[in-house]
C-alpha cells in the first residue's frame, strides 16, 4: 500500500522547482516574500511545500523558524486568525527559550507578542466586530442590544472597559472568552490600529533579536469553508511583508477565487477582482507542473520500487538516476521499463512484473481525462489494486494481475453500461469467460480496423484498452469479479509508446533501405502506436525537398508491410508530393506496392512532373501488363 500525505521524498522531479523556491527566500536576505503553490487536488502541493523546506534547511537551518499552520484542522475549533497569530508566536518563544543565553530579550519580546495575542483573541471571542477591526476586516453587523455597544467599540479609543462592556452585551461570546487573556500581562486599552502597528514592531524586533527568517507554511486552504480560508488570508495581512518573513501559500487557486465569491457574497465582482484579491497577497506564484508520461511512468516504478525489499541504499541510488534521467527526456531520453532495470542491482520477479506493468500503463493514465497524471489518483489506483490482489491471495482465488489491472482500468474509465454489460457476460457464461471480446480484442491486437463498435463500446478509450494486453476473451475472469466487489475511486486511458514501440521507431528511424525483419515486427505493435510512429517520420519526410530515394522512404515502405490505417496516411502524403520534387529513382521502389497504385497513377496527371518521372511510371506500368 502506499500512503496518500505528502513526502519530502521526490517522486515527482519537483526538487528542482522547490530548490529555485528555497534560494529565492534565503537570497530575500531578510525582505519580506509570499510565495503561492498552486495546483489542482491531488497534484503534489503539499510535498512541494515540504521539499521546499528541507532544501531551506540544508542550506541553513539555523537562519529560519519555520512553522506550518493547517486551516483545516483549526476551522471549526478555534479562531483562525488568532490560531495563526500564537502558532508563530509560540514557535518564535520556543527559539528564544532554546538560544536564551545568545538572544538578550528574545524571550521577553516574545512573552509580550503572546499577551498581544490573548488580546485579539479575547477581541475576538468577545464580539466579532472587535475581531474585524482588528485584523483590518469590514465588521459583520451584530443584532440586539449588541449594536449599542458596537458603537462604542468603534469611536477611535477602544480599551479594555469596551471589551468588558462587549463581553456582558454577548454573554456566550463573553463564556467563550473566560481566561484567555491577563488583564495584567495584556496591553491596557490600545485602540486596534495602534495593537495592529505594535504587535507587527514587536514581531520584527523579535525576529531581528532572534536572527532569523521565519518562513510560515500554510497548507490546505482550499479544503477550508470560504469563512475559514478568507480569514486566514485576511489574518496573513497582519504578517505579511514583515521584515524577515516568508510565507508559503499551498491552495488552489480556482478554490480560493469561489471562497472569494462566497466572502463578498452579494456584491458584483468580474473575475479580475476575484483573481486581484489573491494576487495581491502573492508575490510569487509557482503552479506545480502537470506530469507527462515519462514522468508517470517514473512515477509508477518508482513507488513499485519503494515497496519493494530492496535495500534503501539501493532504492535511493535507483531514485536518484530516474531524477536525472527525467531532467534528459526534452533531449529524447526515455525513463521505461529498459532503463530503470538497466539501474537496479538484484530486483526480484515480482518487482519485473511491476515495472512492466507500469511501463504498459503509464500512457493512459496520463491520457485519460479522468486521472491526467493526477498523483493522488495514480496511488489511488495502485492501492485497489493492491487491495484485491490481497483479497484473492487471502482467499486464495486464482487471478492474473495484469488480467485484474485491466479490468480495473476498464471499471474506472469506461462507461457504466459498457461494464455493467461486461460483468454480466462474464457472470453468465459457465466459464467466466467474455467471449463477444474476441473478435474486437483480434482486431485490435493486428491493428486493424475493430468490427462492430457500437453505443457505449465505440470509444476511443474502449479502442486502446481491447488492445492492452492480455486478452480477456479466453480467461476465466470470475476470480477478477469475485475479488472486484468492492468499489473506490481510481480512473485511467492511454496514448504514446511503449518500451517496444519506441525501440522500432528507433529502428524505423535508422533504414537504409526497407526491411521485411522489422516490418513483421511493426505488425505486433496497436494500431495507435503504428499511427504515432508514421507521423514521427513523416515529420521528418516533410522536411526533404527532393524526393528519389531517401532514408525515410523506405521507413515509409518497411511502416506500409503492417497493415492498418497509417497506410492511407501514408499514400495522402505521397500522392500529394510537389511533382518537381520527384525524381525517377523512386518509381521502381513504389511499382510493385498494390497501396501504391494510386500513388503513382496520380503522379502520372500531374501537370508539374518531370518528363522522366513520367516516363518512369509508364514503363513501370507496362512491365506490370497494365
């Protein structure tokens, strides 16, 4: 099983993004920043965030205070403003209490900073109208008798009387404050500016006695009612751009903009002032990078290799080398299943067959609109799938993984009726076997054109999941079914090479001249992969400017023996090459290809062609009786 919090262990490849994050606070030198990690759910937020912090600590961790604060764990319990305001003052008091013989009146400072926020917190219990003036906030109107003394509380000279005369009028607020504050440790009656003003003079000359940085890490906003999250971004306001501060905001930022919309409920407000209000508190913003399909592949065999009984040595030194091959993929280096086992030292069977199913996998659930490389998504749909490959071993069912991974794909991606129809042939039939596949799944696999795809059934997804392997039509799936009752969340779909289809695009790539060997291996790839690797050279093709007797001529030619739609593709593209652009020596090549008849019939209308071209093709068709 793998764990859904976040890790300061990089699967991802973020380290590079979290290092640039990290050296952009310590080069701060102490001027205050606000960084926003933005991203959908699930995308790896929170471990960004935490490698952010382990690269400030390998540089020094004695130059910052960090604190992490979770809006969602307080929301509900306590005031979030006040909860933020004593999380930092607490851990600054913690390292004064640590270095109290180095930092003079650290200690004392910070004593006070926490009397300062027993104040606002009794603000805020006391009478939400304190609580907003306090932290800069339009106040939210009380009912009753309370508005008599509201009014008291807002004539410029606000004290400790105000706020007793408030706690009797708002009796529960009142209950609610008991024992919060020292009347004779707090301020005595400062208005709110003035608190606002020397509670931020207070903190900066801590910081400055202390001699550090402190970076806050708030995590979770976006899974925060918008009461919660406004309030912890309007009580961010009473820190930010502080001399030596730093705040990191992980949040979703399309989440944040409804919290937004929610806060000023009633008021018109264009999408420009909703993103403005977020914005202004973000200086920098980074969004955390969608995953490709190199990197969800490294991603699976990674976490297949983190669960496995290598040892830790070994998995870090295999970690470390998929992270520097994934900085190499723009230059067209592969992270798949032939190099991360190139890496390891000693992996056991089982490990083998993970990796291969990762390497089978990893396109679609790039792909597949319902996952799109969502990390979470990913761990999710390994954890059911480890999940029923644990229930057939406990009850001892007999089941092909792969076969199960498959259906699995199919239960999370394709259409309910499509499965409700596949369980049911499955269940009826006396040996668990879904026959009506076959002749889909034949098709598929010989990339050819699939018979019959109708309703729910005719879907691009259903196309390239008949052609994963293994076949279902002649396996005994009732095991799969058995152990598939139970139902959670997972998605998946595909695209791009396998380990294998990238090897004959290699080879492909690499023709002098056409070769029988590699088309009858072309024959064995799907139909998707035969259509990507014939616009690889075709991209290629398209660049020439003469056309006798090229390499990619005879890529096209070896491409052309597997039968399949990229054929067509092919003939369109030379049946409309310019005709001054064709040479004679590419007739005889063309001549005895039954695809290519129209090719070269074509050529011979052309207005443009070259008397020899010409020439050529009539001989050729002579020669051939036509």
């Amino acid at each position: 099983m793998w764990s859904d919090n976040e890790t300061d262990r990089d699967f991802l490849n973020f380290r590079y993004v979290a290092d640039i994050a990290a050296e952009m606070i310590a080069q701060a030198d102490g001027r205050p920043l606000s960084l926003g990690v933005s991203g959908s759910w699930g995308v790896g937020k929170s471990s960004m965030m935490k490698l952010l912090a382990q690269s400030l600590r390998e540089k020094s961790s004695d130059k910052f205070l960090f604190v992490e604060f979770n809006a969602w764990l307080y929301q509900g319990f306590d005031d979030t403003r006040a909860a933020l305001m004593e999380i930092i003052v607490r851990a600054m008091l913690a390292r004064a209490e640590e270095q109290k013989g180095t930092v003079g009146k650290a200690v004392e400072k910070a004593k006070g900073l926490l009397a300062r926020v027993s104040w606002f917190r009794l603000a805020s219990v006391s009478a939400t109208a304190v609580a907003s003036l306090a932290v800069g906030l339009p106040p939210v109107g009380l009912l009753g008798d309370g508005i008599a003394v509201v009014k008291g509380l807002f004539d410029g000279s606000i004290d400790q009387k105000d706020i007793d005369q408030t706690a009797e009028v708002a009796s529960k607020a009142a209950e609610g404050g008991k024992g919060l504050v020292n009347p004779a440790a707090a301020p005595a009656g400062p208005t709110p500016p003035k608190a606002i003003h020397d509670f931020r003079d207070a903190l900066e000359d801590t910081l400055r006695e202390l001699d550090v940085t402190l970076v806050v890490l708030i995590d979770d906003l976006d899974r925060c009612l918008p009461p919660a999250a406004i309030a912890t971004l309007e009580a961010m306001r009473l820190f930010l751009f502080l001399k030596r501060t730093a705040f990191v905001i992980a949040a979703d930022d399309t989440v944040i903009r409804e919290a937004v919309r929610a806060h000023f409920k009633g008021m018109t407000l264009n999408d420009d002032l909703v993103t403005n209000y977020f914005d202004k508190l973000i200086q920098v913003p980074i969004r955390v990078p969608p995953l490709g399909t190199q990197d969800v592949r490294a991603y699976l065999m990674m976490l297949f290799i983190e669960n496995s009984t290598l040892p830790q040595t070994e998995k870090d030194k295999v970690r470390t080398s998929i992270s520097v091959r994934l900085g190499e993929t723009w230059t067209g280096k592969r992270v798949d299943r032939a190099f991360v086992a190139s890496q390891i030292s000693g992996g056991s069977t089982a490990l083998s067959a993970q990796l291969d199913l990762a390497d089978r996998i990893a396109p679609i659930l790039t792909t597949s609109s319902k996952i799109a490389g969502n990390p979470r998504l990913i761990k999710r749909f390994l954890n059911t799938l480890s999940i029923r490959t644990s229930i057939a071993r406990a009850q001892k069912v007999s089941v092909d993984e792969t076969a199960l991974a498959k259906m699995l794909l199919f239960e999370r991606c394709g259409s309910e009726k499509a499965y409700a129809q596949l369980l049911a042939a499955i269940n009826e039939s006396s040996d668990g076997k879904p026959v009506f596949l076959a002749p889909w799944e034949e098709a598929a696999h010989k990339n050819a054109e699939i018979p019959k795809l109708e309703g729910d059934w005719n879907s691009d997804f259903v196309r390239e999941w008949l052609a994963l392997q293994p076949p279902l039509a002649d396996l005994n799936l009732q095991g799969v079914v058995y152990v598939s009752r139970e139902h959670m969340p997972i998605i998946t779909a595909a695209d791009r090479l396998s380990s294998e289809g990238a090897e004959l695009l290699e080879a492909v790539a690499k023709l002098k001249s056409e070769s029988a060997a590699v088309g009858t291996k072309l024959k064995t790839l799907p139909a998707q992969e035969l259509g990507i690797i014939t616009e690889r050279i075709l991209g290629r093709a398209r660049t020439l400017n003469s056309w006798g007797t090229p390499n990619e001529l005879y890529a096209l030619l070896t491409l052309a023996l597997a039968p399949g739609e990229h054929v067509q593709t092919i003939t369109r593209f030379l049946s409309g090459l310019p005709g001054p652009q064709l040479t004679p020596a590419i007739v005889p090549l063309l001549a005895d290809k039954a695809w290519a008849e129209p090719v070269l019939s074509g050529w011979a209308t052309k207005a443009d062609i070259k008397d020899t071209v010409k020439k050529a093709i009539a001989t050729a068709s002579k020669k051939a009786g036509k």
